[in-house]
C-alpha cells in the first residue's frame, strides 16, 4: 500500500500522487474536516494549479477524493478560502445550507505578459464532493495589481458582512461583501510594519483569547515568499492588533514569527469550527519554497504539518501565538512510558523507540551544563540534533546528518531559535517519518522541520557536552503495533 513508499508521513497528510503546497478551503461543515489544496495532478512538480481536496473526522486521517476544482478559460486555480453560507447570503442554495469557494483565478497571457490575478467563486450543495462555479466569475479584479491572490473570507458578526482579506504585493488589502458577490474596499496594511523581505501572501486574520484572561485580540497571519538574500527562504509572520470590521491595527513594532523551523508555510485556519468547540485551528503546508521542488520523495511531494490550536498568552516579553496539537492526535499513540528523573551528563541517556512515529516530551532542568540537548537517532547512522546552549540562548536544530539532504544547498544549513531562557526548558516533538515538529514551553515556540532518514525513529538520547541536566518529567509515546 502508500504507507509503504519511503519517507510517506504516517500522521501527516501527504497527497497520493503528485504536487501540493498551500492548505486551501479549510473548513468544518456536517461532521466532516475538509481540506483542499494547491495541486499539480500531472507532476511531482509545481504547475498548473487546481485545488485538490481531502476529508477527515478528526484532522489526522484523510481521505483524499476527488479534484474539488480545475483551471478554466479564467485561469489555473490558486489560493483561497471555503466558507458555510448559512443564511444563503450567496443565493446559490435553495434548500440547505452550502459551501462557497473564494478563490484566485490565475491568468498567464501569452509568454507571461498579460499575468492577472482575480478572486472568483465556485459553490457546492453536496458536501463538498461536485462545486460549479459561478458564472459571473470574477467577482473581484483590480486594475493595476499584479499580485492580488489567496483570499481568506470569514463572517464578521459585528458588522454583519463577509471580509476578506486578501494579499497585494507588500501589503494586506481588506475588503467586505454582504453576500459574497460584490466586494468593496475597505483598507489596506502593513506598507510600513512587519517584514518585507519577500511578496506577501496567504492571509488569514481572526480573534484569539488570550489565556488565563477574558481579553481577546485580532491576529493577521501573513506568509512571506522566498527572498534569495536570506537563508530562511519563505516563512510566516503574524501581527497581533484590534480589527473593527474595516481596518486592522498592529499594537506592536517587534517582527512575530509564526515558527522558527524552516518547513511551515502558507498556513491558516479552520473556519466554521462549531462555537462549542471554539477552537481556532491552524494547518500549515509543510516546505519551503527554496527546495519544496527538489525533496527527494517519488511521485508525489509535500506534507501538511499536524492541525494546531492557536492561542494568544502574554509573557514577560510580548504577547505571543501559541500552538498545541490537536487533542485527536492523542489517541494515536498507545503505547506510554514515563522516564525515570535521571540527571545525564556528558555520557548520554539513550531511550529505545524503534517506531513509525513518536512524541517525546521533556522536562529539562539545566544544572550547570553550558549546552544540552538530545539526538534523535533515526538509524544507526542517521540522526539530527538539538542543541540549547546556555551561553548563547539558543536552540540549534542540525539536519546535516538526517538522511538525504545534498537536494538543495540550504537545506543541510542549521536552524537556530533565540530563546528566553535555557535553565528550565519543556519540550514536546512529534516525529513522523520525514518530519520534526517541536514544541517549546507549551507551545510558545514551534519548530517545523522536515527530515529524509531510512527509518523514522530507533532511539532518542539526551546529553550535555559539559556539566550536568535533570530530566524533571519525560515521556515517550509511540503506536503499539509496532
Ligand atoms: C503561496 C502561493 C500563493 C499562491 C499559490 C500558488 O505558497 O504562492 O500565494 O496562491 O502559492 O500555488
């Protein structure tokens, strides 16, 4: 079967054949998660873009069905966003309550010249399974923007209209709409805040509380593209501020940045996730623009991260996102083992794991090591490290050993994550067979990275290279067929 083929996540969701990158159209509707996405069914490669399309009941096992939407004499079909027209603002449904689609029709004129991009509809009365699109397509052009893509609609109580956010250049421009069709302009943002280092895109912008508090503030994701100058290659930033229905404020000057890993890219969120649940859950297409193209997977490419709930909570610095797993996830791992309260020194703590995937969580008390850390021994001879170093407050994640890395110049390259502090650090990772998700504290920062080791996960260990650490709690978790 696809589980088989090499380096095919076992948690995560990865198309059967061929190309994606960006989430699109994530929304909860009849009991069912679904998730389009940018897809390439003819190559392994980028191309032209339809939205490909998957089902869940609870965000960990897909079901991939058929393509939701394809290219049209408006164009290939880029990012966007799926809403519930509950109220048939639309009009598109009689009897029950439908799906719309916003999307970007994308349109290459001969020999690239005549590039336009504009937002169309398409809307489906069968749970997502056939959409038709609307024949007044596009219900929004703009005269002289080139890049004007990825609209993300939600339904905004207090004003009683649909917005959208939508990516323009360097900027995010907002725009409302009572029934979806006619859209007007409403602001624009970000020309002199946030980071510029690449075109901006994805948007997404919503309402979080924060925790331990009954304050709630808007957030605004933005992804940013690919700029060569910089190693990073393509990542997400966030802003976090008030939004009235018309105009969005950041209410601070620093740069937030979503994750500190280089793999998570163009995510967004849930939408129409039932007000008993509450949760605002996030889903991020796991690559990087600078290699997305060259990872060493056969016949098909690229990976969602897992869903995360995002939260805001106020520390010593900032008001900052953060990210936990989804609770569905727990039940995939039967098999628990708690770790004794070892104190580990330079000879290192090796744990048995030998699984297709596994979380490790971590209490580290840092006694007088100047850095420590763990290995996550994939096979014998492949593995990657993290490293904290006490002096430098930071976390280095090496992939140079994880298996095949030579695809790409940047991807052997290190990641380091500035951190607050080294003496106390809780750590929860996810491993999946081409992938590490980490979290710190809590989820106050995530590092996403992928990985291309023989097996996933043999063994983990912890060290310092000097001095001494407390292993406070551990834990290790793993599927019991194996
Ligand atoms: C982001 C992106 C979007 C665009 C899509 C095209 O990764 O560049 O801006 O809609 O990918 O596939």
């Amino acid at each position: 079967t696809t589980k088989l083929e090499k380096y095919r996540p076992a948690l995560h969701f990865a198309p059967q054949q061929n190309w994606m990158n960006d989430p699109n159209g994530l929304v909860f509707f009849k009991g069912e998660y679904h998730l389009f996405f940018q897809h390439n069914p003819n190559d392994s490669v980028w191309g032209p873009m339809h939205w490909g399309h998957a089902v869940s009941k609870d965000m960990i096992e897909w079901e991939q069905l058929d393509i939701a939407l394809s290219p049209d004499e408006h164009g290939t079909i880029f990012s966007g966003s799926v809403v519930v027209d509950w109220h048939n603002t639309s009009g598109f449904f009689q009897d029950e309550p439908g799906l719309v689609a916003i999307f970007t029709h994308h349109f290459d004129g001969a020999n690239h010249t005549e590039t336009k991009q504009m937002q169309s509809l398409a809307y489906s009365s069968d749970q997502g399974r056939t959409w038709v699109k609307y024949e007044n397509n596009p219900v929004l052009t703009h005269a002289t923007k080139i890049d004007f893509r990825d609209p993300k609609v939600f339904w905004h109580e207090a004003t009683h209209k649909w917005i959208m956010v939508l990516a323009t250049g360097q900027t995010i421009s907002i725009y409302s709409s009572p029934n979806l069709k006619d859209w007007s302009f409403e602001s624009e943002f970000g020309e002199k805040v946030g980071s510029h280092d690449g075109v901006w895109e994805c948007p997404d912008l919503f309402e979080l509380p924060i925790e331990n508090s009954n304050e709630k503030k808007w957030v605004l994701l933005v992804s940013i593209g690919d700029n060569h100058k910089f190693d990073s290659g393509s990542r997400t930033q966030y802003f976090i501020g008030s939004f009235d229905g018309h105009t969005f404020v950041e209410e601070h000057d620093d740069i937030k940045w979503l994750d500190f890993g280089k793999d998570n890219y163009a995510g967004v969120s849930f939408s129409d996730i039932p007000k008993e649940d509450g949760r605002r859950i996030y889903l991020g297409w796991m690559s990087n623009w600078r290699y997305a193209n060259q990872v060493p997977t056969k016949g098909w490419r690229s990976q969602m991260t897992l869903p995360r709930v995002l939260s805001l909570i106020e520390t010593d610095e900032d008001i900052r996102i953060v990210q936990k797993v989804v609770k569905e996830l727990d039940s995939y791992f039967t098999k628990k083992e708690e770790l004794a309260d070892v104190i580990v020194s330079t000879d290192a703590n090796y744990y048995n794991v030998n699984a297709e995937y596994a979380e490790i969580d971590l209490g580290l008390e840092n006694i007088n090591a100047t850095q420590y850390g763990l290995t996550i021994h994939h096979t014998t001879t492949q593995y990657t490290t993290i490293t904290v170093d006490a002096k430098e407050k930071t976390l280095v994640l090496e992939r140079k050993h994880s298996g095949e890395v030579d695809f790409s110049d940047n991807f052997p390259k290190q990641q380091v994550v500035k951190l607050s502090k080294t003496d106390e650090l809780q750590l929860r990772l996810i491993v999946d067979s081409s992938s590490l998700e980490l979290f710190l504290n809590g989820g106050e920062q995530a590092i996403t990275s992928l990985v291309y080791p023989d097996k996933a996960c043999e063994g983990v260990s912890l060290f310092t290279t000097e001095g001494e650490i407390k292993v406070v709690h551990g834990k290790l978790s793993i599927p019991s067929k194996n």
